[in-house]
C-alpha cells in the first residue's frame, strides 16, 4: 500500500490559508486534546484539516499528514 505525506512547516512554507479551517465537532474534539508539541502526525488525514488547524493555532511547530490517497492532500 502506498501512502502519500505531506510535511506542514509554516516556519518555512509560503503560508496562502489566512484563517485556519473550520473543525467538525469530531475534530474539535480531538485538537482540544493534543498537548502543545514540536511535531504532530495524522495517518489517515483525509484533507489535513487538523494538521492545519494545530499549526495555524501554534499547537505544533509542524506537521505530517500522511493517508492512502493523493489527491485529498
């Protein structure tokens, strides 16, 4: 199985999102539970709206969102 990766670095990419994404209740649920960290990784990211989010929100210096599929990432 292949699986796609993209690192989320805001320190070093061109940022184009001025707002973070709006999180699902779910989604909520689980930012609200992620301690502040160096490094967050989401297998199974679908669109990355939670890797987003921690970075946007400074949560996490960066991070990895990794899933089965190219084309949501």
């Amino acid at each position: 199985m292949i699986f796609y990766n993209k690192i989320i670095d805001f320190e070093k990419e061109v940022i184009t999102m001025h707002n973070p994404p709006v999180l699902s209740p779910r989604l909520t649920t689980v930012a609200e539970l992620i301690p502040r960290c160096g490094c967050f990784a989401d297998i199974g990211t679908d669109h990355a709206y939670l890797p987003v989010y921690l970075c946007m929100n400074k949560v996490c210096d960066f991070a990895i969102a990794s899933d089965v599929n190219k084309g949501p990432l």
